[in-house]
C-alpha cells in the first residue's frame, strides 16, 4: 500500500512540475460502494478517499511552481462503478434518490477535506448530472465544473442534446466551468463550435488521446503521437472558448507539456 500510495503522490508531482495547475483528485472510481463491494466498510472507505485528498496536497506543497495550484475532487459516475464502460454510454437508470445516494458519501468528504473545487466528471446521463446538482445544494457550498462524455458534438452519451445540458448548468450558481472529457480529441473543435457561442461560463476541455475503451478487457488502445496532438490543437481549442485544457485517459507528462507550451 505504501508503495502504491507514493507512486500516486508521485503523479501529481509530476503533472505539477510539468505547469499543471490543477491536480485532479484520484477518486474518480472511489465510490463508497465500490469499496463496500471489495470487503471494505464504511469508515474504511472514506478514510481512504480522505487519504487521495491528502496525497494531492502533499505533491502541491513540494511542488516549487509559482503558480496557483488547486485541488479538484474527482466525482465519476455511476457507470464507472458498474466498470463496464456505460460512462461512455450511459445506458443506466436509478431513481434520483438513489444517484443522491450513491454520490453523498464521497461528495461529503472531498467536501470536508477543503478540495478548492469538485470536478463532477466524465458524465454520460442527464438525469444523474441532475441529481448530483440537487445534492450539491444540500452539502457545505463548493464550486464544481461538470463535463461529458458525447456521443457526437451535439450530443450527450445517453442521447440527451447537450443544449439542454448546457441551459442546466448556465442556470446553476455552483457550476462555475463545463464541457466535455475523455472525449476523441478530433471531437473537441466542433463541440466547442456548438457550445461557445451561448457560453456564458468557462468552457473546459479535457480529451483523452484518441484511444480506444475496451469494457470486456478493461484496457485501452493507446493513440499513437497524442503529445503532437495535443501541440498542434490547444491554441485552436483555446481561440474556440476553451479556458481549462487539460488531458484525460492514455495522456499524461508530455501531453500537459504541449499545452502548456502551447499557450505560453
């Protein structure tokens, strides 16, 4: 455990030290469910998300950039916890008592852990995006950006128009960005085409690097030249309305590079 714990401190150095910053929590996939399913309790399960947290500040406090750093907690899906790839689909549906449910615990505690903001991210479901919200006016306030998955630039993963997804989070007061992530990065220049336009928040943007999701074998196809990619489109992106550029799955040290070369 020790070793897998400083191999994640690690990671966030390195994103840091590279011009990242923000550093998004490893909770992604922590749900207090998830934990349960493998033999943990309830107290186990929370210390260990509170320990992701702590392991992002950690890396912050060593890092000897200048810049501003902050800390945005990481809250997937239900569909990352199913495992099965349905946030790229979105093909799931629970009651909005019991999405409130599912998020509380883990929203809680990157709350009480002084995350500077929440990432609600990689949502592919309309109704679950509007749960979460509603849940997140019962909780001690934080600011939160919300992005997607797509199923084309118009779309959300369940088929709901991102137009109408936009208009719910124009109109929420604690959503201060949105957009899209682990999406194709050949996707983001005509998502931002539709969005930007009507934007009246930050717009963020964060791809993976082309690659493809298998759900049976759990792996991914890894894009070939994702760092050329990614130096060859961040300033176009950013002309578009895109003020967070980020990388997603199969990125990493030489994709946050390129964009921030990129920009500077």
């Amino acid at each position: 455990m020790t070793t897998t714990l400083k191999k994640i401190k690690d990671v966030h150095q390195a994103y840091f030290y590279v011009g990242a910053n923000i550093a998004i929590v490893s909770t992604y996939q922590a749900s207090v469910q998830g934990y349960l399913d493998q033999g943990y309790n309830v107290d186990q399960a929370k210390a260990l998300i509170k320990r992701a947290v702590q392991l992002a500040d950690e890396a912050r406090q060593v890092s000897d950039s200048i810049q501003p750093k902050f800390l945005a907690g990481a809250v997937g899906p239900y569909g990352a916890y199913l495992a099965d790839g349905s946030e790229y689909r979105g093909d799931y549906k629970l009651s909005d008592k019991a999405y409130r449910e599912f998020h509380h615990d883990r929203l809680a505690v990157l709350i009480a852990e002084d995350c500077d903001l929440l990432a609600i991210e990689t949502m592919p479901n309309y109704q679950e995006i509007k749960a979460i919200l509603e849940l997140l006016k019962e909780l001690p306030e934080i600011p939160i950006w919300v992005t997607c998955t797509l199923k084309d630039a118009k779309t959300l993963s369940d088929g709901t128009p991102f137009k109408q997804v936009q208009a719910l989070l124009e109109a929420n007061p604690q959503v201060i960005a949105y957009g899209a992530n682990c999406i194709a990065p050949e996707l983001v220049t005509s998502f931002l085409k539709q969005v930007q336009p009507t934007a009246q928040k930050d717009l963020v943007i964060y791809p993976n690097s082309g690659a493809s999701y298998s759900p049976e074998v759990k792996e991914w196809d890894a894009a070939p030249h994702s760092q050329q990619t990614f130096q060859t489109y961040t300033k176009q992106w950013h002309k578009q309305g895109a003020k967070w550029i980020g990388g997603c799955c199969c990125t990493s040290e030489p994709e946050v590079r390129a964009i921030v070369s990129s920009l500077n």
